[in-house]
C-alpha cells in the first residue's frame, strides 16, 4: 500500500477548513527499546514496538502557510536549496496533503536542540509538520491518526507526538492504521538523561539504509522480537514500580543487542568510534564504584546516559561534554 493511499483513507472523512498559517511544537524522543528494523518499508511498519522518553523542552517548532509557485523550506532561518535531501524529503510528505497540484507551502521549521548534543531532530520534526498541517487545516484528528501520519514521515516519528513515556504498537495490519504510540501515563521527575556528544559528523550509514541490511542480512537479527518483547515487558514494569536499576539494565542491554545485529549484518555496520567504548568502559567503572548509571546509543557514536536525580553533581563531575535534561521536571 501506498502512503498516499493512507493519507487518503484518514482524510477522507475529516472536515478541512484552511486557516493563514498552521504552528506547532513537538519534542524529540530516545528510545529505552528500540525501534529497529521494519516490516514495511514504505509505510514505516515496524517488526517490533518500542518504548521512548520524550524529551521536551528539547524539539522542533514548525510554522506553516500556503505559498505561490513551489514549496519553500526554512531550517533554522535558513532557506533550504531545493536540491537538498532535506527539502525533498519534506516537499514529498508536503505532496501528499496539496488540496490540489498548484497549491504549495512555506514551512519554517526551528531546532531548539543543541545540534552538536547529537540528538535526531527527523522524529521531532515530522511530528510538528503533521501538528501544523493539522492546525492549518483545522482537520481535529485524535492524536491517534496524527501519530499514523507523522510515522509516514519518519518511523520514530510517531513516538513525538506525546511527551514522558511512549510505546509505539507495532499493529498487524497491512494499511498501519494499529500501528501508532500511546503515551504511557507514569511519570519519573528524577529520571536524568544525560547526552554525552561523542562525534557531530554526518554518518556513513543512515539509520534507514542500517535497518534494512540488519533485516536483509543478520542472523541474529531473529532472535530481535524476542529480545523486544521480554524488554518491553520489564521496561513497563520497572516505570511503574520506578525501579531504576530494572529500566537502566534493560534499556543498555537492548541498545547493545540492536548494536549487536547490526555488528552482525552484512557489510557490517559499526557507529562506534574508540571514544564510544571508552565512554562505556567509564561509565561501567562508575556503576562498579556504585553510582547507578546506564547508558543508550542510537544509531550513531553518542551515548545517552540514563541516572537519578540524586546522582546528578557526580554524574556532571564525571563526564565532560554532558548535556543533562529532565523529562518529567515540568510534569512531577
Ligand atoms: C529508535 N532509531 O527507536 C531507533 C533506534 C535509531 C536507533 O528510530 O526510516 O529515523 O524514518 O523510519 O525513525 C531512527 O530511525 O527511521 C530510529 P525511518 P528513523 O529511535
């Protein structure tokens, strides 16, 4: 199926009434299990649900009105070439919302994420693009179709239009429309995550084009949903009953197993650079020397450190390059 045949599906019976100008925030997210791997590329289904924390205040703003003549696309104030991959990856999304051919847009989209933390932005941004566009067109859909909508976008996507916990349901069937996130409604105002900037330069793999080799080629790629569903289960359990230890444990060991089956793909691909495993050496030096602290890597060289509030000065002490946020600090 087509994603266009899926835009149509949900907005065919949705009342359009065109505002000037449409504007939203939406927040980037991590992943505690992630998503890796998809069972249809084309509509972004993935193999397994997920479970991510976002993290607001950090996201991206997007503001949206109808343009003359062709798209233009404003990256933190810059205007986009049409050339760029940025640009057509956002005026192709744009394509399947025009009332009619001639109708374009101008989105101007800004990143409050300190660019050099190495947090992705695509999750945040394809999610506040679905929000406008919803706020331009007065369409009022359930946060449910906004979330089918943004993972058309991007996989993650689907995960940013809430914030705290959230898991995103793989669903069965072959149109997605049960493959979307729910929030989770626990909170954890002590959960810190800590962003630990490694190396800022543009990857030689895409997450995307990583995924499907891992699909396409690992072995241990089989044992993936298994891994997922018992981490899954222990990850909700342990927000619930806020048992640090539990959620850091699980979160590490699913990240190391994703690393794992991507190490095993063909070619190999290995984000890791030395200074990734030195920062792990170091932070299970620091666990050994007893203060509770897990770290997550996404498809990159950065490592995410999860830790407690009341661990926070020896944590910063630590670690150099560190960006600390709080998740929950709005919302205890
Ligand atoms: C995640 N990642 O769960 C995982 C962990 C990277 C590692 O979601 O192809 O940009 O647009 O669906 O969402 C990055 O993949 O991929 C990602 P597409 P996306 O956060």
């Amino acid at each position: 199926m087509k994603k266009q045949h899926v835009v149509d599906l949900i907005l065919k019976t949705t009342r359009s009434d065109l505002k000037n100008a449409g504007s939203a925030f939406a927040p980037i997210n991590i992943a505690l299990c992630k998503y890796w791997g998809k069972r249809d590329t084309e509509l972004n289904l993935p193999v397994t649900p997920s479970l991510s924390v976002s993290l607001q205040p950090l996201g991206t703003t997007t503001h949206i009105t109808i343009a003359g003549g062709q798209d233009q696309v404003y990256l933190n104030g810059e205007c986009k070439d049409s050339s760029s991959e940025f640009y057509k990856r956002i005026s192709l999304f744009l394509s399947m919302f025009r009332p009619d051919a001639d109708t374009f847009f101008t989105v101007r989209t800004e990143n409050n994420v300190p660019t050099a933390a190495g947090l992705a932005s695509s999750a945040s941004g394809f999610a506040a693009l679905v929000f406008a566009l919803n706020d331009l067109f007065s369409w009022d859909l359930s946060r449910r179709y906004l979330s089918v909508l943004a993972r058309l976008g991007s996989g993650s996507a689907c995960r940013s239009v809430y914030q705290g916990f959230v898991k995103w349901r793989q669903g069965e069937l072959s149109n997605g429309s049960d493959s979307y996130a729910e929030a989770l409604n626990y909170t954890w105002p002590d959960l810190r995550i800590g962003v630990i900037e490694i190396a800022t330069s543009e990857k030689c793999t895409s997450s995307r084009d990583a995924m499907k080799r891992t699909v396409d080629t690992s072995i241990l790629y089989h044992a993936w949903p298994d891994k997922v569903e018992r981490d899954m289960n222990l990850l909700i359990d342990a927000i619930k009953a806020r048992d640090f230890e539990v959620l850091g444990r699980v979160s590490e060991s699913n990240a190391l197993a994703m690393h794992a089956t991507m190490m095993d793909s063909w070619p190999p691909v290995i984000y890791w650079v030395p200074e990734t495993v030195k920062t792990i050496h170091k932070i299970q030096e620091m666990r050994h020397s007893g203060i509770p602290i897990y770290f997550t890597i996404d498809a990159g060289p950065n490592i995410k450190i999860l830790f407690l509030a009341e661990h926070e000065q020896q944590v910063r002490q630590s670690c150099s390059a560190l960006t600390v946020l709080s998740p929950f600090a709005m919302n205890p």
